[in-house]
C-alpha cells in the first residue's frame, strides 16, 4: 500500500474549488493528471476517468463516488479487478481559512496486491502524477478569481 498525502494552501474560497472538482465536462481545459472525467456528481455514482501518468501511457478507470459533501470533501474508489489485485481511492478535502482562502489535501491510496509491480513501472510518475493534479487545481482556482 501506498499513501501520497499533500495538503495546499489555494487563495480562493472553498465554492471556487468545489465547483472546479465538481464540474466534470472542464477538467480536460486545467488537469494534466485526469484529462477525461465523466459521470454524474453525486454519491454512488460511477466516474469514467482518464489517468495520465507522467512518460506512462494513459489508463482508463472507472471509480464509485463514495463521497460527495458539498465545498467540503469529495473522494472516490476503483478497482481493477477487485479490490483484492488493484484498488486506488482518491480524496479531496477543502479546509475553509478565517481569511477566505482554503487548505486543499489531496490523499490518493492505492493498495492490491499487484501494486508493488505497479509501483515497479511508474517509478516516481505516481507521485509527479499526484503533484501535477494539485498544481493545476491551485492555478485554476486562483486564475478564477
């Protein structure tokens, strides 16, 4: 199992961050990282995602909204083939400051057992991928205002 935990300051207000994660048709125009998302924005739906991994091929996934609590958190879970084998969960939380700006953490676990051959073949993409997601949001967001 691994755990890429990141946590961000955004100067932007917790509606502008929670409207770009949420509005699903424009992560193509900002994010790097998840070029293609579809699906309906609420809980138990099921997201089609395009992952673009750093000098890695891009890998389609679908993945659950296992929550959805508006400006607040919003995270969901896949699989390829159970649980079991290889599994990621995605987490966004949206910390609202006294001062009108947010913390964003970003927490993407990924576990199975065929993750150490996974972890083998990305390298340090897993982590560049992560990193890449977090700086297009904290720049989309900024660039909102």
């Amino acid at each position: 199992m691994a755990v890429f935990r990141t946590t961000f300051p955004v100067a932007a207000s917790a509606e502008t961050v929670w409207g770009i994660l949420i509005d699903f048709e424009r992560w193509s125009e900002w994010n790097p990282s998840v070029p293609s998302i579809s699906g309906d924005a609420r809980l138990g739906g099921t997201l089609a995602l395009t992952l673009a991994m750093p000098r890695r091929p891009s890998a389609k996934v679908k993945a659950e909204i296992t929550e959805l609590v508006p400006e607040r958190r919003f995270c969901w879970h896949g699989n390829v083939g159970g649980d079991r084998l290889f599994a990621g969960t995605r987490e966004f939380e949206i910390d609202s400051q006294p001062d009108g700006t947010v913390l964003v953490t970003h927490v993407e676990t990924v576990t199975g057992l065929l993750f150490p051959v996974f972890r083998a073949v990305m390298g340090s993409a897993i982590q560049e991928h992560h990193d890449n997601l977090n700086a297009a949001l904290k720049d989309r967001a900024v660039n909102m205002r």
